[in-house]
C-alpha cells in the first residue's frame, strides 16, 4: 500500500536538530540532522571498541566540537553494529565489545546530559529506505540485508517495528531451507548447513556472500570467491550458472514467504550482494512468482541509502523519537 502525502508528513517527526552516529566496528561517522529529510555529516573518527569509557568520551567530544550544529536539546540518534533490546535497552555486539551487556541508552544519557536513542544497523538501513529511500511512501517496508550473511528490519507507516528482544525481520535465521532443488529435469539434495546461531539450514548458511561460497563447494568440489561466482554466472560459465539458480531457488522460498507474512509492498536489499544488480532483478523475479499480491513495480530492489543508511536511519530514530 502507498501512503498519502499527508500521511507522509506525520511520520516524519520532529524538526528540531538531532545529532547523529553511525557506530561500526572501526570507524564512527558523526552527523546533524536539522529537519527530517536533512543531513549534515560532520566527521568520521575511529571508534574506541573496547573501552567503554573512551568511547563515550568520544561521542561527547564530537557533540562539543559540533554543538553550534544543534542545541542543548538536541537528542543522539545511534546506529550501533551489533543489538539493541528495546526491553532494557541492554546491548550484544562482537564489533563493539565494550558496549555488550550495558543498558546502552541509559548510561549515554546520564554520560552526555542528553537523550540517547539506538537501533542496530539493520533497524536504522531499515528506517532510512522507509523514509528517505527505496520504501518511501509504502506502508510496509522489509528490508533485506544481504552482505556477509543475512539480516532484516521492517517498518510500517515509517516506524520500525521491533519485537522481543529487538528481533524482527531476521528472516535469515531459522531451520528453514528446503533440502531439495528440482532443476533442469535433476532433483537436487542440499544439506542443511550448520549455522553460527546454533541451528542448521538458516537462509544465513547460503544466502549471504559466503553462502553461495559454501554452496559453490558443495555443488562441485572447488573454492571461489563470491565476486568470482558471480562474474562467471554473469558470463554464462556452466558451474556458476548451476550454483546461481540452485541459490535462487533456495533463497526465494523463505524471502517470498517473509513478504507474505508482512505484507511489504517494498523489499529494499542493503548489503554487499545489493551491489550486483543482475542477481538482485533474478532474485526479484524469483520472488514474485512466490508470493500471492502481484505488483506492477519491482518488488526486490537494491537500496538507495547503502553508503549512508546508518546516518540516515538515525536521524529518522530521533526525529521521530524512537
């Protein structure tokens, strides 16, 4: 469903300033936001990921430098790689470590002397593509995050919806594959791969970077890069041709059954694999033939906000004001 403009204008929140943070493992982009739709970035630093101390000493020293960019009022939106539970707002992350087990807003905000919102960077790639990119004006947004692995975030009305634990839209995790694949006359047989959460045949296992490396072996017993599957698919080559069509048919399955069970009108694709466009319209035509809505405009679509949905999403995070 498309949203009204005037509904558009509700969803946006409030124009006061809002400083923001993209919060990653090596490095942390610093911005403004001073009405929604509007960024300023301002400053990238390194990020102190193992102390605690340093690293809100670090966000303090970048608000002070940048203070005139927004007021005593203004709150900190962050995106943070790893997880926020909207719970107790209580944080898990392997690229920060400093921040896991913290009640990360509420110790910023004491720190800082200012209110502190945080999403993960999922969420906030998310928030961006509802508001400011592939998903503006559609009522339900999923966003599919396929990189190294596989990650999501939906929005509806323009606002994240977050559940339990700060877990939604993690469509790659789950022992969900199919273990057979009927192609050209042949059936088939896929294991389910072990996966890092624990459990075995999550969409995780073959439907990020290093899955289609993992099915590549698989299916013919030699190690290529990601990149070079792909460029021989492109090109036609018989084996990458075969490990691309065995990915699609696996990988569309449980992404077609996420866009039923959302009902998005819009899957905005961030992360490395969004980069081979070629992939992402097989991928989107795959999809629609799965799902039940049929719809005149693509469905699986790359992002816009690649290079600055945690920035981005961020400022829509304070705007809005969580």
């Amino acid at each position: 469903m498309i949203a009204a403009e005037s509904e558009w204008a509700d969803r946006r929140g409030s124009g006061k300033p809002v400083f923001c943070a993209d919060v990653g493992g090596s490095f942390m982009k610093f911005a403004v936001s001073p009405a929604p739709g509007a960024l300023v970035p301002l400053e990238k630093v390194a990020t102190p990921a193992a102390n605690w101390g340093d690293l809100a000493a670090s966000l303090s020293a970048l608000i002070e430098r940048h203070q005139g960019a927004g007021d005593p009022e203004s709150p900190l939106a962050l995106s943070i790689a790893g997880l926020v539970d909207p719970r107790d707002g209580r944080a898990t992350s392997a690229n920060i470590p400093c921040i896991t087990g913290r009640r990360l807003v509420d110790e910023l905000s004491v720190m800082l002397g200012r209110r502190v919102l945080a999403a993960n960077d999922a969420d906030c790639l998310t928030l961006a593509e509802a508001n400011e990119g592939a998903g503006r004006g559609h009522s339900v947004v999923f966003c599919a995050i396929m990189g190294t692995g596989i990650g999501g975030g939906l929005a509806i009305d323009g606002r994240l919806v977050r559940g339990a634990g700060g877990v939604t839209g993690e469509w790659g995790h789950g022992p969900i594959l199919n273990t057979t694949v009927e192609l050209y006359g042949e059936t088939l047989h896929v294991p389910r791969f072990p996966c890092g959460c624990g459990q075995s045949g999550c969409v995780d296992t073959i439907g990020g970077a290093r899955g289609i490396e993992r099915l590549h072996d698989f299916l013919h017993g030699c190690e290529e890069t990601s990149h070079d599957i792909l460029g021989s698919w492109q090109a036609g080559e018989a084996r990458a041709v075969k490990t691309v069509a065995v990915y699609l048919e696996l990988v569309a399955d449980p992404l077609a059954l996420a866009v039923n069970v959302t009902g998005a009108s819009i899957v905005p694709v961030g992360g490395g694999l969004a980069s081979v466009i070629p992939l992402i319209d097989a991928l989107d035509q795959a999809v629609r033939r799965r799902i039940l809505n049929r719809f005149g405009h693509p469905l699986v679509t790359p992002a816009l906000r690649q290079d600055d949905g945690g920035l981005v999403g961020a400022a829509v995070l304070g705007h809005q004001g969580g």
